[in-house]
C-alpha cells in the first residue's frame, strides 16, 4: 500500500509543480511525532478515517499518536456513538479549546466552515479528506456528482484546510480509482471512505514532507458539487439520453431516486436500466410503452435511446411493480393500451450536471465534506402529499400516467 501511495504522490508532484508557490511554509517544523490529533467529523464517511486513525492510537503503542480526541455536531451520529464506545474524549462543536493541547487537526465529512482561528491553534494546521480528484467536485456531493456525470475516474485528496472557502486548500495526496459503469454510490462511497482513510494515516506518517511539497490546485478543471436537494432528482426526459437517466440512478442510490410527474402527481423510479433488447422505433423522447412481456416502463429518452423501469412508488404505498398500481392490474384497468406519451419541454444541454459558483448557496452554509452519505434536503419531499385514493380514482378511469420534465441548470460553457 506504501508503494502505490508513494507512486500517486510522485505523480502529484509532477503534475503540480507549476504551481507550487515559493517558500511554502504555513506550519511548525518545530512539533514531533508521536502526534496530538483532535478529529472533525460527522457521517459514516468520516467514520472510517476516525477508526484508522484509532487503530494506529490503539495499537501501535503511541508510536504515530499519542493523543486522539474529537469534535462532532450531534451526540445522535456514528462519530460520537464510536467515541464515546471507545472512551474517545468528545466535544460538541463549537468547541471550547487551548493553544498547545493539539498538534494537528484533522476534518473529515464535517460539515462547518473552520474559522482562521481555530486553524491557527495547531501548529501543523488541519488536513481534510476530499472524496474527489480535487479541484473537480468541489463542494458537498463529489461521489454523487462524480456517479451522474459519468465520471470514469475518481480518487480521494487530502489538503490543507484553508479559511472562509472550502476545498482550495493545497494538495498534499491524491490517490485515484475507477467508477466501474454499474457501481452504485453506497459502493463508491465505502471504497472512497476506505482510501480516504489510508491516505490519511499515511500522509500524517510522513506529515513534515508532505507538507513541505504540497501543491496550489490548479485554476483549470474546477466543477462543484453542492449539496443535493430534490430538484436534483428529477428527469427531464427530453435533454436526457438514456445513459444519463441511469447514471443519476445510480448515483442517487440510498440518497432518494430519481423523480417524475404523471399528472402533476410526484412519482418515484425504481430499479432503471438501460434498455438492451431490440432495435426500437423512436416515436419521439418521452415517449412511454408498457411491455407485458418484460413488466416493465419502456421509456424513449434523448438521442433515440430508451431506458426500463421496473418499479414506481408514490405516497401511501410501498414501491410496485409497474404492472400493478392502487391495487388494479393494468390490464384490468384497460387491456388496449399499451403506449402512452410524455409531456416534454424544450430539449437543453445536460452533458454534464454541474454548477458554476453562482449556483453555490453561501459557501458558509455549504457543508463541504459530506461526501456521499448525504441527508436529504429538509425541503418536503413532493411526492410525500399525493392522495392515494386520487391515484387510484384516475387509474381506475383510465387515464394513463403523462411525465413532465424539471430542467437542472445548464453546465458550465
């Protein structure tokens, strides 16, 4: 593991060199291991950076840490379950801390903006844990982003923590893996957390060099990653090929699922694929036939492509297969109809979903390293107010599903 991380590190040097700055030193040569270390986190991404750095605590006899305490935002997550299970001492942030009671700071998937000051007690500074090949994704939701836009590559950064702006702080690791086509965010999100936390251990192991050769990020390639709101979920049928209907499926996985109309009804969709049978005649995108054969939506999307769908889920009911809704068959409800169509708006770009930095809500209120286990925004989730019976009355009439579309904002030029 050394070997490989040691090749990433090199590769980093080299590729970012031109932008190193001249007599880079923001931290104290004067501090030697073992190490005082107070940990920021939050989720189970950050999790799994805490327990590597336990184990090092625990088992290595004081050799890379002599003290590891903790600040988390809630006595409900796993970061203060895990502290207080193993007799970790715990503060809830804000926290209440003295100069030279720490070496080093360490923030992983926290949440809040660290202030100047705060960074300015440890004399090595604080390192973050970044689930994205910085300065790509930068914000909240970098493996989610990363699943949508049909990344085939990602990896994990560790910086510096930089004050009042997340994720521009200089690069001390990256290490890179593979997005496999049909990998699901929870997937990702456990091999990032995993590498995440071997990067860090390893960058704290040789902490004065790496700091010593850390790296400005470039001023090209930066996207962002903003934190996920229901707006996000929603197809737009008309702008969107197949590929990218099932790619934000994939990445919205254990977060909330892609989302659609039928009759200004919020409905929920589950289980896509990309369609992989015969050659089908294209009708136009939004166009929407049910295949007794295969149980399953076959919808037409951008580019003459086609996705299925096997299950749909609104209010008052567990998600069904789509051969069943309200409790009728549809051929029950109507034996003749087999195809259907799809309100749709104008087409528009959406080769890649992302932001530009006017989309960013106040990077204050942003929370940076949440990557991937994300909660849900607290905006009411639509499809949380449809009636069930309304549902059933306008099945059971016949009138069969019309999805509309929601445009997300077009991508950077």
């Amino acid at each position: 593991m050394t070997k490989h991380l040691s090749h990433s590190y090199n590769f980093i040097k080299s590729t970012y060199q031109f932008y190193r700055p001249l007599n880079f030193k923001y931290f104290s040569t004067n501090v030697k291991p073992p190490w005082r270390v107070l940990f920021f986190g939050s989720d189970e991404f950050s999790l799994y950076s805490l327990n590597a750095l336990f184990k090092e605590y625990q088992n290595n006899n004081g050799a890379l840490l002599k003290v590891l305490d903790v600040v988390t935002c809630s006595q409900l997550n796993p970061i203060w379950k895990f502290s207080t299970t193993h007799n970790l001492t715990v503060q809830k942030w804000p926290p209440n801390l003295v100069r030279n009671n720490y070496d080093l700071g360490v923030v992983v998937s926290f949440g809040n903006l660290i202030p100047e000051d705060l960074i300015n007690i440890f004399p090595l500074g604080m390192l973050n844990v970044h689930a994205s090949l910085l300065p790509r994704w930068r914000g909240a939701s970098p493996i989610i982003y990363a699943i949508a836009n049909g990344d085939l590559e990602t990896g994990v950064t560790i910086m510096k923590i930089n004050p009042n702006k997340f994720d521009t702080g200089n690069i001390l690791w990256q290490e890179k893996c593979d997005i496999p086509p049909h990998i699901e965010m929870p997937e990702l999100h456990e091999k990032l957390g995993k590498m995440g936390a071997d990067c860090l251990v390893e960058t704290i192991r040789h902490i004065h060099d790496r700091l010593e050769n850390s790296v400005t990020q470039p001023q090209h390639g930066i996207t962002y990653a903003p934190k996920i709101t229901p707006k996000f979920a929603r197809v737009n049928w008309s702008s969107s090929k197949a590929i990218n209907v099932f790619n934000l499926h994939r990445a919205l996985k254990s977060v909330m699922q892609p989302t659609t109309t039928w009759n200004s009804i919020p409905v929920k969709l589950y289980d896509i694929d990309i369609w992989d049978g015969d050659q089908r005649q294209s009708v136009q995108p939004g166009f929407v036939e049910y295949s007794r054969k295969n149980k399953v939506l076959i919808v037409e999307c951008a580019d003459k492509t086609w996705i299925t769908i096997k299950r749909v889920g609104v209010q008052g009911m567990e998600p069904l297969p789509f051969k069943t809704v309200g409790g009728l068959t549809y051929d029950e409800v109507n034996t003749q109809i087999d195809t259907f169509y799809v309100d749709t708006l104008p087409s528009g770009s959406e080769s890649e979903i992302t932001m530009d930095s006017s989309d960013i809500e106040d990077e204050t209120l942003v929370p940076t390293d949440m990557e991937g286990d994300l909660p849900v925004s607290e905006e009411e989730d639509p499809s949380d107010n449809i009636p069930l019976s309304e549902l059933q009355q306008q099945w059971s009439k016949g009138k069969i599903p019309v999805w509309s579309n929601v445009h997300r904002p077009d991508p950077l030029p």
